[in-house]
C-alpha cells in the first residue's frame, strides 16, 4: 500500500500562485514545480550542483533548469 505524502506549496507566496507555507517557504517552478530556492527571512536561498549557494535578494527571476519557464518572486510576504 502506497504511503500518503502531505501536500507542499507549490510556489513562493510572492510569485503568481501564493500558496500557504510553514517558517521556511518553498519557491517552486510555476511549471513544473521544482524547488528553485527557500525563504529565510527577507532573502532567498539558491542552492545549484557541486556546492554553489546563494542568499540573493528580492526581486529575483531564475530559469528552470528543469523545464526552463522563466519563473519571478517580487517579495517575500509574512
């Protein structure tokens, strides 16, 4: 029998689909819903392959590297 996964927000809630979220907050592709950064506080965090992060500011635009939808955030909302 298939184990039941709780819903997670689909998009960061300063983004086209504003979803509710917990203390960290997801940015998610509006097309494919992949993870693109976290919230923390009044920045994001990017993470990439072989180590690169980022704390960047709003706003912030990113390209899926998924499915490549240009994908913005204007601000963080509480």
């Amino acid at each position: 029998m298939p184990t039941p996964f709780p819903l997670r927000p689909t998009s960061w809630p300063g983004a086209a689909n504003p979803q509710p979220s917990n203390h960290n907050l997801e940015w998610r592709c509006t097309g494919c819903s992949k993870l693109l950064g976290i919230g923390r506080d009044d920045r994001l965090h990017l993470r990439f392959a072989r180590g690169h992060e980022y704390l960047v500011g709003f706003p912030v635009q990113a390209t899926c590297r998924g499915c490549g939808t240009l994908n913005h955030a204007s601000a963080p909302t509480r």
